[in-house]
C-alpha cells in the first residue's frame, strides 16, 4: 500500500465515520435519557434513504401509511387508556386530535407532493418529514409504558421493534436495493484524492448536526431537561420534568438523525430495507468505546470503525465485518479493565 | 410420587409412543425441530429469566456445534459421539471469552457483545472456503446407535428428544440445588449475594457457559438432523428468534422453553404460509409479526405463557411442597469459635472519603467476644458506611480492620464473610420467589460444597440435606418455622428482616453484623428479637448493631459507640452514654 492509497482509503474511513459519529450520538442520547438500548437506530437510516428514493420515482413511500397507521394505533391506546382513567371525554378526544393531527398534514403533503417532481431538496426535506415523527411514535407504542422497566427488558423490547420495522421495511419498500442521487455532484480533486460533493455535504451536515446538538444541550432548555433526566430521572421528575416528553423528545431527535444519515449515505451506496442494521451496529460499536455515555469518546470510536471498516476491506474485503464487529471485544476487555465496577440495577 | 413428576413421565411415555403410532411425518419433523429449539432456549431461561442476563449469540453457539459437527464428519469422518465434544470445547472457549471481557461490567454489554459475535460468526461461515461458504458443508452422515441407524426422522426423534428432556430434568435439579441458589441470587443483586459469600462473577460466567453449551449441542443434533449445515440458521436474526421463544413460553420456567419453542415453530409454518399470500410478494413477513408480539407479550405478559398455562390446570398440578425429609441429616461442620473476652474485631482509624465528603472520620472502635456492641448517631452520622467498611461492602480510603487477629482490610465482602462475619441490610435483601427456608439455606452456601454437575445428577442430595436441616434450625432459633414455606416474597417487613437475621446465622458466623434490625418492627416483634439476640450473646455469639429505637439499644448492648459527622464521638457503656451531654447536644443541640 502506498501513500495514496492510504489516503484515498482513510477519507472513505472518515467519511463512514462522519455518518457512524451521528448514530453513535443518537445512541448515547437515547440510552442516557431513556435507558433504552435502541438496536432499531439502523431502520430508520434505512427508512430515510428509501422514502427518497420512493419520493424521486413519483409515488408515495410506505413510510407515509406507516406514519399513518402508527399515529391511529397510539391515538386508539391512548384514548382507551385514558377513557380507563376516567378522564373527561373531551380532553381525551383532544388529546387523540393531537396525535394524529401532525401525521396527518404530513401525510397529505406527502400525497400530494409525491406526483409533483419536486426538486431534490424539497423531497429530501418531505423525507424527513416522515420518518423524524416514527421516532417518537415508536417510542409512545413500545417503550413508553415500560418506562420503568430494566435496562434488559428494554433492550428485548428494542429487539422486537427491530424485527417489526425490518419486515415492514420489506413490505413497504420491497427486497429491491436503490441509490439515490447525489445532492452535489461537483468533484474536487487534491492530489491522489478526489473529493465527491457528497462527501463535502457528509461532513459538513455532520459537523453542523453535532454543534447544533451541542448548543442545545448547553444552551437551551430543553436540552438541560434532557440532561438532567439522563443523570437522574425522578429528580428531573420532581423538578417538573416530564421523563415521558423527554423519551419523546429524544426518540424523535434519533429519528431525525437516523432519517438524516440515511440521506447522506444514500448517494453512496446502494440502500436496501435491511442495510440500517448493520449501519446502526456499527454507530453502536463506537457507541460502547464511549461506554454509551460519552459523547466525545463516542466520535472517537466512530472514527476508528469507520478507518477499521475501509482498511479491513482493502485488506480483506469480506471480512471487514468481522473486523468490525470484532474490535468490539478488544474494546470491551479494555472498558471491563479501565472501570470494572458492576453497578447494582 | 409428586404429581408433577407423574406428570412428566406422561408426557414422555406419550412422546415416547407417537413415532410408532401412525402420526404424519410432517408432525414428527415439526417436533424433532421443537426439541432442538427448546434445547437452545432451555439455555436462555437459565441465563435471562434465572440469571437475568441475556444474550442474542445463542444461534451463533448452535452454529458452531453445527459446523464442528458437519466439518469433522464429513472431511475427516469423526464419529459424532466424539464431535459433540470439540464442538462443546470451542463453544466453551468462546463463550469463557465473551464472559471475561463483559461480565465484570453492567449487564447490557453481555448481550452486546453476544450481537457482535453473532454477526462475525455468520460472516466468518459465509465467506471461509474451507466451511463451503454460502453453500455450507453437504453430505452429513446419518448418527448410528450401537449399529442402529437413526437417518429416519422418526428414529432420531428419539436421540433428540431424550436430550432435550434429559437437558431439562437436569436444570430443574440444578435449579433447586446449592449452586441453582447461587444462580438465582444473581437476579437480586451482586451485594448480598456477595455478602454470603458467593462469587457472582463466577456464577454469572457459568450460567452463559451452560447456555452455550446446550446451543452447542442443539446445533450438533441439528447437523445430523438436516445432513446438511449452512450459515442462515444460524444468523442474529435466529439469535433473536430463541430469545422470542423463551420469552413468549415463559422466561422464568424450564417447561416456557418448550412452550415457546413449539408455538414459534407452529406459528412460523403457519405465518410464512399465509403472509406472502396476503402481502402478494414472498419475503420473511412473519417478523412483523414476531416483533410485534414481542412487545407485547413484555408489556402485558412479562412472564410467558407458561404461568398461564399453570394456573389453568392448577388443579391437576398442584404446587410443589417441599417434603421435609431432613430430619435426621447430619448438621453442617461448624468453625471453631473465639474465646469469651478474646479480641474479635479490632477497627483502626477507618475512613471513607466520597471526593470531598468525609463520610467516615478515622473512627476506631473494638469488639470482644460475646459482647453486644450498639453503633449509634443522628441520621446521616456514617453509621452504615462504616458497616459497609467493616464487612468489606465499600472499599476504605485508609484505616485498617482486623478480625480475629487477621488483617482483613483489603479483603472482599465474600472473603470476609468466610471468615465468619455476617451481616444484615438496612433494606432487605431477598429473593422474592424463593421460599423462606430457601432464602435462609443461602447463607449456608460456604458450608457446603456441591458443584453443578453433582446437582444436575442429583448426587448432592445428602449435602442438601443437611443445608435445609441448618436452614431450619436458625428459622426455628427465631422462631419463623411455621413459615418456612411461604415464598419470601410475601413477608411483612417484621418477618423479613427476621428471616435475613436467619440466613445470616445460617453463615455459622462468629459476629454478627446487623444493619437496623428493629426498624418496621411492631413491639411485641421488638420484644422477641431481643430475647433472640439475647440468647445468641448467651450461646457466645458476637453481635455490633446500627439502631435507632433507643429502648431497644440500651436495653440489650454492652457498650455503645455514639457517631456524629462521621466522627466517633464517645464509647461507653448504655449509662455512661445516656449521661453523656456530647450525646444529649447531637440529638437534641445544645442551649445557648
């Protein structure tokens, strides 16, 4: 290997690590908050690629009726649960208008939008329209009354949703893979190294992502709700935080992220309605280097799988999965080593 | 002969019956297939609903019992009996390395790292040549017995049905064994676990051993089974489908396995019939459906069908009570004790710093034989972080600690406990779902010594025995026999910390460390519980007790050793404390 290989495999290592580094964020942001252990990180990149694909081919994506189907369900629970309470009819009727009403504008946008042609961006932005509210309705139909439940109970929880999404992936967008169009097709070139607009727009959405997430946890309110429930949720509880809004929240913010990453890589590989597992593992193996707590370790570990990934498969192009998932148990006797303390549940 | 053990016998003299009756070959592959899936999920009920670990690698062990199987047969024509062997061999190697590197940490990264090994294993038999690649390993030879072919379905339904029932009564046993004890006390927390001395490292390392290793032998069963090995049965996904069946059988029970692997089974036929003909395009549908049940079954029926299905024929299986059969057992050996007057616990300027937060404050105090030692204070004064320092819980930030003459400073809580100091907690600690008798009988788990393949056999009997006869005998000194067989669960607090009183005696200790041990209790309770303690100073025991209800401390301590602010204040006896107005100024302030 010479130099410019080197360099043209470490640009794709960072590139890849770019996109890692924003799962591994929306990993560590749910597991603080919520606890859970969201295995289904990965559809939801998956979900954002096709819904744009679907979008560029002039018909509706699946996704829409999902949004759909998934906001009647969670409306019918809750106004069943709520009827149960004995709550007045009224505020619970409001309560389920509340529910659907945002899925349903979107939906009709959709509709309408779909036949249009419109220009990439704007489907772009229609996508993540979409699948940004599935976070947090997923979070309202599987998590949210097993709140208080263990950390294992929610990580099964986590497994079942990664199964029911992954199959209505394949109902809704078929077994067939797409590659969407690149939203920059401008080529730089920089020595051995040629820069693709794409990977321009990769790091630049990237880096963007992760100071705007910075802000809001430092600056704004929301975001210190957000970090006071992850350090302790019954004293954010007593502080008048609502632990349900901030699952939701933060379900909805890994949504966005998931959808968002699913646009970015979507021009640079083909998509099919079972990619995002092994994507989102991989943000999760960066995820456990930073102990699904620290951020900054986390990008760290992005970074380093995303190099593993590109130099594991010049070295050994089928095994770089295995070389992946596999530096996992070097990390792991590493953290066992560095803090071995086994905390009570 | 226990109804459910006629019960037992019924069921397997029937599975015994159906290959010969005229029953459908479909039905008889559809079983062999349930005996080979409830194998694997045996493992899981053991590591997620008795141990509550989990792990989604379990297809990945059925792969490599599998694979060892197919590969050695077939190029190297390795009868299978010796195969199962190396195949168990590298699924223990790999599983003592997932162990080591995750269960010394929470619980989560277990199952996180089975998930990684899961995907790299599959990887790994997809793209090795030598493993056949997409394509597998063809031609696996049929298992004979004794020159007794078993190539037909209805044959070898007989080999895998024996281990999978064999595999069964096994972790029954075990489960109600010492070691099954052990195991079950992981779900409670490591601390008192620990505190009775067992390694939960250990325990935690052998249940994910033990799972792996029926997996093991599923996967080498379902080699010879399908004369055929490829990777996609063996892929995350199928990792996640025996968690699905454990957990929609019932994860708490060994009979939940084979609830669930046999709803799976049948439900999956059926489903992948039916769902592509609904949707119009083929593809593997019936996930949603899996998916969806999942969580719904942990939302509305955390525990599994089985319970269920208990409570419906409850009048035919009655539950267990356990028959009383060690009367006559040999008591358990007993250490030798200390002196009367002899130094026993000698505590040296101890100290316990939470960053800036000096919890406890160079405290020193000492405890001869036989006395009743009353450590007291304000709430907040350090008292339990001092207990905790004592008995090994925390780690102190200097000071040391001698008992019986032995430094004991830098020890464990679990070494420390062999050594003979037992303690109480200020709350509870109990296995809910185990009976009194049971609960108390952990604290005998140093005293005894069989091992988890004596248990499965059932060789640990006599040791038994005597463990249950010792756990009565303490239930019996505070006087709980009449509710040995309650389930601790449903002790009122009184009652429950009495029981933790037992179980600590039940160590055979020679101090005795109690955390609060009048707290909840009613009066006349209160009443009792100091003519127990009374009795066991009398029979030479050592006690050191944190209290709060005045009466009680004067009442029955020797000497008392008052702490403010992590600082010991004064040491004396009950009048010399009373008395002492340092005492009267940090309850009550002093006058200006």
């Amino acid at each position: 290997m010479d130099f410019s290989i080197a360099s043209i495999l470490a640009l794709d290592g960072v590139t890849n690590g770019a996109v890692y580094a924003l799962l591994a964020t929306a990993t560590v942001l749910l597991f603080a908050v919520t606890r859970v252990i969201f295995i289904p990180q990965g559809e939801f990149v998956a979900y954002g690629a096709l819904t744009l694909a679907v979008l560029q081919t002039g018909q509706v994506p699946g996704t829409v009726w999902l949004l759909l189907i998934m906001a009647a369900v969670a409306a019918v629970v809750e106004a069943v649960d709520g009827l149960r309470q004995r709550r007045p009819v009224g505020l619970v009727a409001k309560g389920a208008v509340l529910t659907l009403a945002v899925p349903l504008v979107i939906a009709t946008v959709a509709m309408v939008a779909a036949p249009m042609n419109l220009p990439l961006v704007v489907q772009a932005l229609l996508t993540l329209a979409i699948v940004t509210p599935l976070g947090g309705l997923t979070y309202r139909l599987a998590y949210e009354s097993l709140a208080d439940a263990t950390v294992l109970v929610l990580l099964i929880v986590s497994v079942g949703v990664h199964f029911a999404l992954t199959g209505v992936g394949l109902l809704f967008f078929g077994a067939e893979g797409y590659r969407n169009p690149s939203f920059w097709d401008e080529r730089f070139n920089a020595g051995p190294l040629m820069l693709t607009g794409q990977t321009v727009i990769i790091f630049l959405a990237s880096a963007a992502l992760i100071v705007l997430l910075w802000l809001f946890f430092e600056r704004s309110l929301y975001g210190k709700a957000l970090r006071a429930t992850a350090v302790n949720r019954l004293g954010a509880r007593l502080m008048g935080i609502s632990t349900v809004q901030a699952g939701r929240l933060s379900f909805t913010m890994a949504a966005f992220i998931g959808a968002l990453s699913g646009l970015l890589i979507g021009p640079t590989t083909t998509v099919f309605y079972d990619s995002g597992f092994l994507i989102g593992l991989k943000g999760f193996v960066a995820a456990v280097f930073g102990g699904l707590a620290s951020y900054p370790m986390a990008l760290v570990g992005a970074l380093g799988v995303g190099l593993l990934e590109s130099f594991g498969s010049f070295w050994a192009s089928s095994f770089k999965e295995v070389i992946v998932f596999t530096s996992i148990l070097p990390v792991l006797l590493w953290r066992s080593l560095r803090d071995p303390h086994t905390e009570e549940d | 002969m226990a109804a459910r053990t006629r019960w037992f016998l019924f069921f397997a003299t029937l599975l015994a019956l159906l290959p010969a009756l005229p029953v459908p070959e479909f039905w008889i592959t559809q079983l062999n297939y349930i005996g080979l899936y409830a194998t694997v999920s045996l493992g899981l009920v053991l590591l997620t609903g008795v141990a509550g670990l989990t792990s989604f690698g379990q297809a990945a062990f059925v792969g490599v019992g599998a694979y060892t199987a197919a590969f050695l047969s077939v190029n190297y024509q390795i009868s299978p009996w010796l195969t199962v062997f190396i195949g168990l061999a590298i699924t223990v190697a790999v599983a003592l390395v997932l162990a080591a590197v995750t269960l010394k940490m929470s619980g989560h990264y277990l199952p996180l790292a089975t998930m990684a090994w899961g995907l790299s294993l599959y990887y790994t038999m997809s793209n090795m040549d030598w493993l056949g690649k997409y394509d597998g390993i063809l031609g696996v030879p049929a298992m004979t017995l004794f020159g007794l072919s078993l190539a037909s379905g209805r044959s070898y339904f007989y080999l895998i049905w024996v281990v999978a029932l064999l595999a069964a009564v096994g972790v029954v046993h075990l489960l109600d064994s010492r070691t099954g004890r052990a195991i079950r006390a992981l779900k409670g927390g490591v601390t008192m676990a620990e505190a009775m001395g067992i390694s939960t490292y250990r325990y935690k390392v052998l249940v994910f051993v033990l799972a792996a290793m029926l997996a093991s032998i599923s996967g080498w069963l379902f080699a010879h089974f399908q004369r055929t090995v490829n990777p996609s049965p063996f892929a995350l996904g199928k990792g996640i489908e025996y968690l699905f069946m454990a957990v929609l059988g019932g994860v708490g029970n060994v009979w939940g396995a084979f609830t669930g692997a046999a709803l799976v089974k049948v439900i999956e036929e059926q489903l992948q019939d039916w769902l592509p003909r609904l949707f119009g395009a083929s593809g593997n549908y019936e996930t949603i459906v899996f998916g969806v049940v999942l969580v719904i079954v942990l939302k509305y029926a955390p525990e599994g069908l089985w319970p269920h299905v208990e409570k419906l024929f409850a009048r035919f299986l009655p539950s267990r009570q356990r028959v009383r059969d060690w009367a006559d057992a040999a008591p358990l050996p007993e250490r030798s004790k200390p002196q009367r007057g002899e130094l026993l616990l000698d505590v040296d300027r101890v100290r316990k710093q939470f960053g800036g937060l000096v919890a406890v404050n160079d405290v020193s105090f000492q405890i001869r034989t036989g006395d009743i030692v009353g450590l007291i204070g304000p709430n907040g004064a350090g008292k339990s972080t001092t207990f905790n320092l004592v008995s090994g819980v925390l780690s102190k930030t200097s000071g040391r600690v001698r008992f019986r003459g032995e430094d004991v400073s830098a020890l464990s809580s679990r070494e420390i406990a062999r050594r003979g100091l037992s303690r109480t907690f200020q709350h509870v600690k109990m296995l809910p779902d185990m009976t009194v008798l049971e609960n108390v009988a952990l604290g005998g788990y140093l005293r005894s010594s069989a091992g988890t393949v004596q248990a499965m056999l059932r060789l640990d009997r006599a040791e038994e025995r005597q463990l249950l006869r010792e756990a009565e005998r303490q239930l019996v000194r505070i006087g709980m026999q009449d509710q040995m067989h309650e389930l601790a669960g449903n002790l009122a607090l009184g009652p429950a910390r009495m029981m933790e009183i037992a179980r600590a005696l039940c160590t055979d200790p020679a101090l005795l460390l109690l955390d609060e041990p009048a707290a909840g209790l009613r009066h006349k309770e209160k009443q009792a519980l100091a003519t127990v303690l009374r009795q066991l100073k009398g029979e030479g025991m050592s006690l050191l007790l944190v209290e709060h209800d005045m009466d009680f401390v004067m009442n029955l301590t020797d000497r008392i050793v008052v702490m403010e602010f992590g600082t010991k204040l004064i040491e004396g006896t009950p009048a010399e404390v009373q008395a002492s107005p340092v005492v009267r100024a940090a309850y009550l302030g002093t006058e200006h």
